[in-house]
C-alpha cells in the first residue's frame, strides 16, 4: 500500500466516523423536537380549558362586584335618608323638647326648695372643678 492508498483511506474513515457523529447528532436532534412538540401540545391542550374557566371567574367576579356596588349604592342612599330623617326629627321636636324641659326644670324648682326652707347662713354653692370663680362673685360671697 502506497502513502495516497493510506492517506485516503484515513479521509474516508475520518468522513465515516463524522457522519455517523452527526446521525446520532441528528437523531437525539429529532427525539428532542418531537418531545418538545408533545409538551406544547400537552400544554395547549391543558390551557385552553384553564382559560375558559379563568374567563368564566372574571365574569363571576365581574358579576359580585356589580352586585357589590349596587348594595353600596343602596347603603348610602339609606345613609343619607336616616341623616335626613335624623335632622328633621331634631328640628321637629328638638326645640319643643328643650323647652318642656326647661319648663319641668323650672316647675320643680318652684315647687321644691323655698327660701324659708334653708337655713339661714347657708348658702347652696355648685363647684366645678377645674374654674375660677370670677372676682366680682367672690366679693359677694364674702361680703
């Protein structure tokens, strides 16, 4: 065998083992895509029925909070009519009230203590804690 006979068949074994690299490339290339196509298939077809119900809860939620914001509406009307009640019945009744109070605090008054019923020297004094009596009251309580 001459030098070129044993260089070419160097070449054409270096060529066999290089293609036969590159098929077993291409083969897990090929295991890959088609495990890569199953899985998005796999995940197509799970998400699509994970869509319809988040679609289906948007619109439950979207439902409730229509729900909600017609109670709140609805609670505030009711607010503002007890407000407006409240008032009338304060102006309604509110000065009569007084008045009759005033009126059953003066009668009792009338009725209850007279002058002659103290005793002389002692007088009915109202202290409140925390004021001063003014400097004209106190120059008639002494004197």
């Amino acid at each position: 065998m001459s030098g070129g006979e044993v260089a070419g068949i160097l070449v054409a074994v270096f060529w066999a083992i290089l293609v036969s690299f590159l098929a077993v490339a291409l083969v897990r290339l090929a295991q890959v895509l088609k495990a890569t196509t199953k899985l998005v298939a796999d995940v197509t077809e799970q998400a699509v029925p994970l869509l319809a119900d988040a679609s289906t809860t948007v619109r439950s939620a979207r439902t409730q909070l229509d729900r909600v914001d017609a109670i709140a509406s609805d609670v505030q009307e009711v607010t503002s009519n007890a407000s407006a009640l409240s008032s009338t019945v304060a102006s309604t009744f509110g000065g009569p009230l007084v008045k009759v109070a005033a009126f059953g605090y003066g009668v009792r008054k009338a009725l209850g203590r007279t002058p002659e019923d103290e005793p002389r020297g002692a007088s009915r004094r109202t202290v409140i804690v925390g004021r001063t009596v003014p400097a004209a009251r106190r120059r008639k309580q002494k004197g």
